[in-house]
C-alpha cells in the first residue's frame, strides 16, 4: 500500500515535471520572441545613424576654443537642411557643409535676415550677411538660401586648401570679417547638424 502511494506520488511528481517542461517550451520561445522585438529598436537606431558621414573628417583639426550652441527652431533647422542640400548639389562634401553652416550660425544664427533697419551691418542680408553692393548678388538672390550657400561656396572653393584650414580660417577668407576668430566657437554645433541631417537633406 505505501509502495503504491508511493509510485502514484513519484509519477504524479514526474507528470507535473513533464507539464512544466511543455509549459517551459513555449514560454521560453516566447522569451525569445521578445528579446528579437527588442532587437528591432535598436536596428532601427542603428539604420538610422548617418552612413558614410565620417565624424574624423568633419572636424579634422579638433574645435578651437570654447564652443558655443543655441536651440533652434523649425526655420533654422529647415536652414541648416537647405545649406547641406546646397553643399550636396554643388559637389562638395561634409566638410564644406560644415564651414558653411558654421559661418551662418555666426552670420546669422542659421536665421535668413532681411534688412534690419538701424541694425543693419551695412547691406548685408541672409543667411551668410552677404552684400548686394559688394557683388554677391541682390537682395533676393542672397535672401534665398540655396542661392546664398552656393555664392559662398564659390567663395570657398577659390581658396587654396580650405580642406585643410581650420573653420575660422577658411570662412574668414571667404567672408573677410571684422571679428575673424568668431567662426571657431561653431563648429562643433555645425558638425553636429551634418551629422544628424547630411542624409535627409
């Protein structure tokens, strides 16, 4: 009697352990399944990552000095877009994009001005503060940002080895400032809209 007892028990036992075991399958699989929906987030995030844009290169000398930011809104960010479409349509590549947007976040802080009244510097007009009376264009030619991007970057592409010069010397050739070092506190804010917008621009 206490032997019979005792195998239903032991089979009773091993019956549960089987169960379990099916049971285990299936949540186990489902386990699985989980972790690869994991995995889809972090493809996405991957495949969203810039390809072929080189960091090394948009910053080949390392920033100089202190670095400055600012928030920008819809109008800036569409831009800091149109001067990297314009970089891209004209053959050049993220470097100059990064010295053009660089030179606007001075010029302008990345904003399309218009004539500013009192507070104008001269003519200068646009994104780059470029001026009808010195030969970039006229006003509405160098208040379209397209057109002002591609005016500066004929600018740039006559300058011996821009590839090469640090931001504030290479813009500060092109656009002959009075305050010829203020370019440099953008550049790791110009290299960082390339970077997050060179692909969708």
């Amino acid at each position: 009697m206490n032997t019979t007892i005792l195998r239903k028990s032991v089979l009773g036992i091993a019956g549960l352990a089987f169960a379990g075991g099916l049971a285990a399958g299936p949540l186990h699989h489902a386990t699985t399944d989980t972790g690869s929906l994991d995995a889809r987030p972090v493809a996405a995030v991957q495949a969203d990552k810039p390809a072929g844009v080189d960091a090394g290169k948009l910053i080949p000398h390392g920033v100089q000095g202190t670095q400055s930011r600012i928030d920008l809104d819809a109008e800036q960010t569409a831009n800091a877009k149109a001067i990297i479409a314009a970089t891209k349509k004209a053959g050049l590549d993220e470097r100059a994009a990064v010295i053009s947007i660089g030179t606007a976040l001075q010029e302008s802080k990345l904003q399309n001005l218009g004539h500013l009244g009192d507070r104008n510097d001269h003519d200068s007009l646009g994104l780059f503060q470029q001026r009808p009376s010195s030969g970039w264009g006229s006003p509405e030619q160098i208040t379209d940002p397209q057109y002002a991007t591609t005016a500066f970057l004929k600018g740039l592409r006559q300058v011996d080895g821009w590839q090469d010069m640090p931001l504030t010397d290479a813009a500060q050739t092109v656009q002959v400032s009075a305050y010829p070092d203020a370019y440099a506190q953008w550049e790791q804010q110009a290299a960082d809209l390339v970077t997050q917008h060179w692909n969708n621009s």
